[in-house]
C-alpha cells in the first residue's frame, strides 16, 4: 500500500524538499517521517496538514473545503 509521502503531488514534494535545503531541516524531517508511517489524509493531525501547507506555500484563499477535508491539494489520489 502506498504511504502518504507515496502520494505527494510532485509540485507539492518539491516544495518540502526545497524547504529542507534552505535550512528547516526538523521541520520538514518531521513531515516526512509522518507521511512515510501513513497511508491515510484522514491519519493526519491538524497541525501536521498546518504544517503542510506552511512549508508548501499553499494558498488557502484558492483551497476549498472539499481540498481541506481530503487532502486534493496536497495528495494524488
């Protein structure tokens, strides 16, 4: 079964890794540990999928709520 970091949209894990070379190492550490020990959006914490869109630059004025609830902006499904 695919984990969560299996099914990170390309764009999306370029950002993380991106964010991981500019020095927030722990943080992003952090994320990717979680999504490689998930195989579910819903598996997630509130401040893991925070955490997500923080390091991913997500717009959230562009996110809807279907996208919140399921992870479309951050997950291929």
């Amino acid at each position: 079964m695919k984990t969560l970091y299996d099914k990170l949209k390309p764009e999306i894990k370029a950002k993380l890794e991106a964010n991981y070379a500019e020095g927030y190492i722990t943080s992003i550490d952090y994320i990717f540990n979680k999504l490689q020990t998930k195989d579910r959006y819903s598996e997630l914490t509130i401040d893991d999928v925070r955490t997500l869109n923080t390091f991913t630059n997500s717009e959230l004025h562009q996110t809807t709520q279907m996208d919140l609830m399921y992870g479309d902006h951050l997950f291929n499904n």
